[in-house]
C-alpha cells in the first residue's frame, strides 16, 4: 500500500527546488537525500530528494530529476508517495493520510451530512475538508473532541460539530424572525392606541 507523505506547491528560485505541504508527522525521516517518491500522476515521477531545508515554516525540496524553474513548474500540484513497506512500526500512530480520509461519509449521530473531500495540514491542527449535502465546503478542526471516530473499514468519519457548522446539528433560533413574522400583538397592548403610547402628544394637535 501507498502512503502520501507530502504534495509539491509552487517552484522556489531558479534551481528547481519547490515548495510542498507536508503530510506526515516526521518530515526529517521522510525527506531525507536519497528517498525516491512515487509520484502522482506517475508521468511526473519517480522523484528522488537531492535536498530539503526549511524556509520558516516552509519545506523546500530539490529532486535529482528537477534542475530548473520551468521543470519545478510542472510538478505543481504532484502527490509524493511511498510504500508502506518503508514505514516503520513507530509511525503507526502518526495519523492519517488524505489518501485514506477522502471519499468517506461524515456522519453527526446516525445522520450522513456529508463527505470527506481533503484534508488540510497546518503547523497548529489539521483541517477536515468536508464537501456537505447541499454543496457547501465545510472545513472541521481535526481533534478528537470534534472528530473522535474515524472508520475506514466502515468507510465514515463521525464528528460532533459546534453548534451551526452543519444545520442538522442546530434547530433554527426562535428569535430570527423577520419582522413580518412578528405578531403585531408583541409589541403593543391592544387597547393601547397610537396615541395612547405618548401621553404628551395628546392635547397638542
């Protein structure tokens, strides 16, 4: 089985390095000189690091296959794999691969509001990409207080979003009324008459 370990972003400089979003927790064991990456689409691949170094939070690859700007450019977008074979029984633990999420059900309870279409790795916590039934990209912090199940042999992640990110965890609020909706009755006595609301008016017509 493959395993995505990092997507290749937009060239750097004029030597062929690029940029890519790291998707595995240990990108010093990953991307060291010499690591030869399946490559999707395979037309681009197979790519073999030459070196890697960080630009603040930013990890710059070069490939021994890559040597200009022009040929890093054809590259954007281009998913790194390798074999699990190559995984270590540390790493079992590290999380979960895009690879892996994708296409499955996002279930609030026993309802179904959605599917997995992404997943957004960041410095400080994941991001779920959710496309929902109606459309709509939602994106779900990928903690285990809002995501505590994820079932790939079942093929269904279940979350217990906050209050508002999917309308099938929310009832519509009773006060959102429009102002047509509201009953006249609500707002003044029915005795009561226009006049009857400033007494200093009447009198002095």
């Amino acid at each position: 089985m493959q395993l995505q370990v990092a997507r290749i972003g937009k060239p750097h400089g004029i030597r062929g390095e690029v940029t890519v979003q790291v998707l595995t927790d240990a990108p010093g064991d990953r991307f060291v000189p010499g690591t030869q990456f399946i490559v999707e689409p395979a037309s681009a691949g197979p790519l073999t690091v030459f070196s890697a170094r960080w630009n603040k939070d930013i990890l710059l690859l070069a490939f021994d296959e890559i040597e200009t700007r022009n040929e890093a450019e054809t590259l954007r977008g281009a998913k790194l794999f390798i074999e699990t074979e190559e995984i270590g029984a540390d790493d079992d633990d590290e999380g979960w691969y895009e690879h892996e999420l994708v296409g499955l059900d996002v279930r609030v309870g026993d309802n179904v509001v959605g599917k997995v279409s992404g997943l957004h790795t960041l410095p400080v916590q994941d991001l779920l990409v959710v496309t929902a039934n109606d459309g709509k990209e939602v994106l779900i912090p990928f903690v285990e207080q809002i995501v505590p199940e994820v079932n790939v042999g079942e093929k269904y992640v279940l979350v217990t979003p906050p209050p508002g990110l999917f309308e099938v965890n929310t009832d519509e609020a009773p006060d959102q009324k429009s102002p047509e909706d509201q009953n006249p009755d609500d707002q003044k006595s029915p005795d009561q008459h226009p006049e009857d609301q400033n007494p200093e008016a009447r009198g002095n017509a």
